[in-house]
C-alpha cells in the first residue's frame, strides 16, 4: 500500500498564523500533504462534510469555548489534533490536552523552535499513516472473509446436494444418518447406491482434517463410486459389487490426486439373495456395531487408511444377517464427545447407546454426545435395518 496524500485541517481567524503553518507543513519530508482552511466553526463543518482530514490544527484564539475543541477532536478521533495556544501558560496547554488536544505548541514556540513543531507534525502523521493502513487492511480482510463465507455456504449446499437423504429405502432396507460438521464442511460422507434389486453397498467415510480441503475429498468419493456404478451399468467394471475391490479403487484413485489426504472408510455389501453383509475396513474406528438376535457386539476386522500406502492391506469379512438386524456406523468424532475416561469406557457407551430397538441416528446420537457439549471433529451416526 503506497502513501496517500494526507490532508491537514488548519482552523484560524489569523492569515499570519494560516500562512505559517503551511510554511512549517512545507518543512515536512516525505509526506504528501494537502492544507485545507477554516476560518470558523462553519468552515470546519464545511470541510468536515467533504473531505477526510488526517490531522487538525487548531488556533486557540479562533474559539472563545475551549469545549469546542473538546467536541473537534472527538470528531475526528483517532485522527489527531494540534493546539496552538496563544500564551503558553501551563493552565492554557492543560486544558488543552484534556479537551482532546494530541500535543499543544503556544504560537511562540512556532517562531522560535520551528523543528519541533515539524518533528510533532512527521509523529502525528506517521501515527495516522499506520491507522490508515490497519484500517484498510482491516476492511480488505473483512471483504476477503465475506467472500470467503460466501464460497463456503456455496460449497456446503454443494456437499448437501451430494449427500443421500437423511432417512430412505432401498431394496426394503432403511438408510439414516445424521451428520454433524465441527465446521460449515464436513470431512465426513455416507452414502448408499442400490447396485440391483439384491444387492446394496453403504459406506461411510471420514476424511483426515477438517474444512474445504477435506470436503473437497468427499467430493472426489462421491464421483469414484458414481463412476464405479456407471462401469458396472456399462458392464465394463463390477468393482462396486466388491467391498475389497472398492476400497483399492479409491486408495489409488486418491493416491493419484496428490492431494496429501488420506480417509478411514467401512463399506458394506448387503445381498437379499442370502441375507448376508460383505464388508471391508479401510483403518476404521470404531467399527460399526450389529444388533441382532437379542445381542449387540462390534463387528471383527481392520485395515490399512486410505491413500497412505500404495499396497494397502483390508479385511473383507461376511456374515449372515437375521430376519431384523441393525447395523449403526459412527466416524470417529463420536468418541471426542462421547462420556468416559478411557477408550473402552466410551466404546461401552456405544454398545449402550445401539441396544435399543427401532433408534434413530439422532436418538443414538442424544444418548452419547452430553447436552451442550461442543464437537470438536465432526460427527456422522448411520444406522441401516431391515424395513
């Protein structure tokens, strides 16, 4: 930012004292100045109306109320204001400085010692150069964050136009999450795609970080199993039928990116041909918990993060389901909020949490997450049963 000229405020009756501070202000090196002239409070007011002044210097004698000044310098504060007094008394230049006045010079002063005039006049304008600048760097800041908010709240209708809805039915198995982002962009994703009429994949995903670089990811995993239900529609890929085989397809693809991001995801394959989930683990925790036949238990398996390692390492298990089961996802937000002390302690409170019957994600959630407690990853619950 260069320096932009600053204009000085002179407010005398006096053609001698006016001509003199603009000989004095002449004196000032690099600054560039503009001297505006009042002879009057009306002056003043005028001048006020139409321009930004920097600096005011103000003849004691114009004004037969010191208050006035008090009033002027309150007017243009933080910008600074110079007193001249026409006696120099200390009672004159203490009241001066307590009706607002910056520095006070008596008009003798001005004769006899005129470089401490002009070394006042470089600190003053040097104050009000570094508050001019903190002022515009101030706005250009609050612009740049209003743009960016804008860019944000765009890009999280985005990011919920690409997520499922909350609560829906495939091949009569009900889908429900609830997703709670510490910022406005979630690093958390779930989905669910019936491949055919037997057989459903879901997935949840939790993206390292936090915020638009994190949310960015979700959108790239969105795009790969699109593409992967594409190929298979195209009979060309029948990848998305594989839990395994998903999971090293978004390990490369994200590996790819050169983003520097990597994610935990579980995906499920749930066939009605023989009422069984296929399932993989890429670095998930906690694992999902399955509630069937009266018992409620974390489901068994590990795996490697996604986009870490080019030869990653997953689970795939499978296992039968009962005529009612419910199968409940969590991201690993939950157990930053979760009541407990240790690590077993909250993820009994999870078994807890998922022993009831017919819950939703939220009423899942309430029961973990303590009233008034601020999340500070985000939080996804899913919960799939059969309808």
């Amino acid at each position: 930012m260069g320096h932009r000229e600053q204009a000085i405020l002179a407010v005398s009756a006096s053609t001698d004292v006016i001509d003199h501070i603009f000989e004095l202000c002449e004196q000032c090196p690099d600054v560039r100045l503009r001297l505006l002239v009042a002879r009057n409070a009306d002056d003043v007011e005028s001048v006020l109306e139409h321009h930004e002044i920097s600096l005011a210097i103000v003849d004691r004698s114009t004004f037969s109320e010191i208050e006035y000044i008090d009033q002027l310098a309150a007017r243009i504060s933080p910008m600074s204001t110079v007193v001249l007094i026409p006696g120099g008394t200390a009672e004159e230049m203490v009241a001066a400085l307590r009706n607002g006045a910056d520095d006070v010079f008596s008009l003798a002063e001005l004769n006899q010692h005129p470089k401490l005039f002009i070394g006042s006049l470089q600190r003053q304008l040097e104050r009000i150069r570094m508050i001019e600048e903190a002022r515009f760097l101030r706005e250009s800041l609050e612009r740049s964050l209003d743009e960016l908010k804008e860019d944000q709240h765009a890009a999280q209708q985005l990011q919920q136009k690409l997520l499922p809805p909350p609560s829906r039915e495939l091949n009569h198995i009900q889908f429900q999450y609830v997703l709670q982002p510490s910022l406005l962009l979630s690093g958390d994703f779930v989905d669910s795609i019936a491949i055919n009429e037997n057989q459903t994949i879901f997935y949840l995903a939790d993206v390292s970080g936090h915020g638009a670089s994190s949310a960015l990811v979700t959108v790239l995993l969105k795009n790969m199993t699109y593409r992967l239900m594409r190929n298979y529609n195209r009979n060309s890929s029948f990848d998305i039928q594989s839990p395994l085989a998903t999971l090293h397809r978004v390990n490369r693809e994200l590996l790819l990116t050169g983003l520097g991001k990597h994610l935990t995801m579980f995906i499920g394959l749930i066939d009605a041909r023989d009422s069984t989930l296929t399932y993989a683990i890429g670095g998930h925790h906690p694992m999902p918990v399955l509630s069937q036949n009266g018992k409620v238990s974390f489901l068994e398996g590990r795996g490697m993060p996604i986009g870490l390692f080019e030869k990653p390492v997953f689970d795939e298990k499978r296992i039968e389901l009962a005529s009612e089961y419910s199968i409940t996802l969590f991201s690993d937000g939950i157990l930053e909020v979760a009541e407990g002390h240790s690590l077993d302690e909250k993820e009994q409170k999870l078994l807890e949490a998922c022993s009831g019957r017919n819950l939703s994600p939220q009423s899942i959630c309430d029961a973990i997450i303590p009233v008034g407690r601020v999340n500070p990853d985000d939080v996804a619950i899913m919960t799939v049963s059969r309808v």
